[in-house]
C-alpha cells in the first residue's frame, strides 16, 4: 500500500501537464480513465488526476474503493460513509473545494502543506484563472474558507528514520543554538563573582556558554579554577 509521502512525490512530478489543446479536456489522465482519448465539457478531470495518481502509485483502492468517479461530490459522499473526513488538512489528505459558496464541491486537490490559514495543493484541471477548469496540474495555495471538506485516505504509515549522521547534525545545531543563548537574569550575581574570580573563564574565544550543557573537560576546567580560587583565599 503506498504512503502519503509516495503520492505526492508523484504528484509533483506531473506539475505542469496541461490539456490540450487548452479548453479540451483531452490529456493523458482521461484518456487512462476512459479507455480512450476523450474532449469536450463533459469530461472535467481534477478527480480524474487524483485517480490516476492513486492507480499509478500501485494503490487504487485508497480512492473510491478501487472504483472510478470523476465527480467530486461521488468522491466526498463515499469518503464520509467510510468515515475518512477529517478536519484538518495534512500532507497526502485529499481537500474538496467549494468556490462558490453552494454547499457542494466543484474541486478536489491534494494536500501538500497547511499553516492553519492557507493550503497548499496539487491540483488537476486548474489554474489562477479558474480554480476548478483551468487546464492544467498545478501547485495552488488558497485561503481555508474556501476547503468544504478534507478526506484522509488509509494510506500505510511511513517510517520515521534519521540516519546517525542525521542525528549528530540535528544534535549539533542544537547544541550551538544553546550556546548562543543569553543566560537567565536570576544568575546575574553568581556570573559575576564566578567570572571576576577566574572560576568560570569561558572557551578560547572568550565564550561563556551559559545555557549550553557542560561536558566532563569543561567540568575539570571549571573545579580546577575553583580550587585555585580556594587555595589563594587561604594564602
């Protein structure tokens, strides 16, 4: 079964396909739907291009239960018996539009990315001149008042895997980000003292790296100046 992360590898690969000529409806996806090379008005095909994503990712069950529809509404009203509606969009989640403010869905895409306000897509059939018959795949973003309903399909959960290099990376930028941050106001005092005492002297360039954690060598630097500062009180 594929993932989420597989289709839309998928999907992107196919940004920038378009009818043609333009108007026609006559492109690859349905001429894969209908067995044959088709045009005219009757034959929309945003739905069509995500059944032909499904199909072609070796999945087409994760769309309308293997069957076809090229009719949003079709799609939605099977997703919400299957109990797959969902409210908020994820990556590889399937997003049906209503432009025109009816009630009912003229267009579906699929979720790339989502900030709470605004969806990205990749859509069949649209452009910036028409959303839902414009023509082409294309990546959109629109506002969310426009999304009437998100359906999530069951894709097979993907592994998250982060290599050892990965890690050490991850773990290294996070420890100099720590490095860089300014020390807490409650400590102001005690920094001082440990500082004008020569206990806490900082790295070769002077850095004191307060909220950054401290490894053993720099805890024997740290001690070692302490029993320095001790033996020079008892003089």
């Amino acid at each position: 079964m594929a993932t989420a992360g597989e289709l839309l590898a998928l999907a992107r690969g196919e940004i920038g396909v378009k009818e043609s000529p333009a108007g026609s409806n006559r492109v690859k996806y349905n001429t894969a739907y209908y067995g044959r090379e088709v045009s005219g008005p009757s034959y929309p095909w945003c739905a069509v291009f995500l059944w032909w994503l499904f199909r072609r990712v070796g999945s087409p069950e994760l769309y309308y239960g293997g069957e076809q529809t090229a009719y949003v509404p079709a799609l939605l009203a099977w997703a919400r018996r299957e109990g797959l509606i969902v409210t908020t969009p994820m990556p590889g989640d399937l997003v049906c539009f209503d432009f025109n403010g009816n009630g009912a869905p003229d267009h579906v895409g699929l979720c790339e990315s989502f900030d709470g306000a605004f969806v990205t897509t990749i859509d069949g059939n649209t452009s910036p001149a028409s959303d839902a018959n414009g023509g082409a795949v294309m990546r959109r973003r629109r506002h969310r008042r426009y999304i009437a309903a998100v359906i999530r399909p069951q894709y097979e959960e993907e592994e998250d895997t982060v290599t050892q290099e990965q890690f050490d990376a991850m773990m290294e930028d996070y420890l100099e980000r720590l490095a860089k941050k300014e020390p807490s106001g409650w400590s102001e005092e005690q920094r001082t003292w440990a500082e004008a005492n020569g206990i806490l002297s900082g790295d070769e360039d002077g850095s004191k790296k307060y909220k950054k954690f401290a490894t053993r060598e720099e805890l024997v630097a740290i001690l070692r100046n302490f029993a320095r500062w001790v033996m020079d009180q008892r003089g």
